[in-house]
C-alpha cells in the first residue's frame, strides 16, 4: 500500500471544507494513517516549496501558506497518489471538472484547497517532512476486506 500526502490549505480551512474534503477520501476508501493541524513556519513552507523558488508564484504561495492553519494528512490506499490527485482535479478550481474536489469547491486561479503528493519520490520526502514516524500509524480497518479484494493475497 502506498502512502501520500494532502495538505488542505488556508483556504479549504477558512472555508470550513475539511470535513467535507476529508470525508472524501475516507468515503473512497483511503485510509487515514495521519491528521493533525499545523500553522506552517516560513522555514517549513521554504523547505517544502523548494522546487518553486525563483518561480514569480513563490513569494505568495510562501505568504498564502502560512496565513492560517492548515490541515496535514497521510493517506493510504493501493494507487492512492494516482486515486487522491485525480479527486483533487486540475489546479485551479474554474478549470476542474465537477465531481473533483477543486471542482466542486473552487474557483480561483490563486487559491486552491489542496496540495497532493505528485509521486511516490515526493510522498516519501513530504511524508518525512510533515511528520515524525510515531506520528504515522500502521493499522488494519475493518472495513478493508469489503474495500479492496483480497481473494489473491494483494489488494485489488
């Protein structure tokens, strides 16, 4: 099973959406395996946003970023990069097809409500920067037979 991470931002935040977004992803059947609220540093939100600086967005997403708390999760599921990022939809919310999260619930060309790891590289770095290992957990749910099939050994 794979893991990534979803940062649900200050605007997803303010907006009163992370039950709903959140409820989402439980609903498709990702499970999740961390969840805690942060108020991102500017040292934190420069480490993660690394790739982009130098970039004409860089300064505001740094600003955008740490303006409100934000909700930060680690997901898991068989797929769940390819599952969550095609649940989020294209960037920007008047782009997004309906049914999508930014599709359902954004507009802007600025903001818009979620960070999803882009591969399994990314996961495991963000994973390692958003949380300390004791803070992701290893569990089995009880549901997890009626979502995947098993009847091969591997989750299908």
């Amino acid at each position: 099973m794979e893991r990534t991470l979803i940062i649900l931002k200050p605007d997803a935040v303010q907006r009163g959406l992370v039950g709903k977004i959140l409820t989402r992803f439980e609903e498709k059947g990702l499970q999740v395996v961390g969840l805690k609220q942060v108020m991102i540093t500017e040292e934190l939100a420069a480490r993660h946003y690394a790739p982009h600086k130098g970039k004409p967005f860089y300064e505001g997403l740094v600003r955008f970023m740490t303006s409100s708390p934000v909700i930060v999760i680690a997901l898991q599921g068989k797929g769940v990069i390819d599952v969550a990022r095609k649940m989020m939809g294209a960037t920007f919310g008047f782009k997004a097809e309906p049914g999508t999260i930014r599709g359902d619930f954004g507009v802007s060309s600025s903001f818009n409500l979620i960070h999803g790891s882009d591969s399994l590289e990314s996961a495991k770095t963000e994973l390692a920067l958003w949380f300390k290992p004791e803070e992701l957990f290893t569990y089995d749910l009880a549901n997890r037979v009626w979502t995947y099939d098993f009847t091969k050994g591997m989750p299908e």
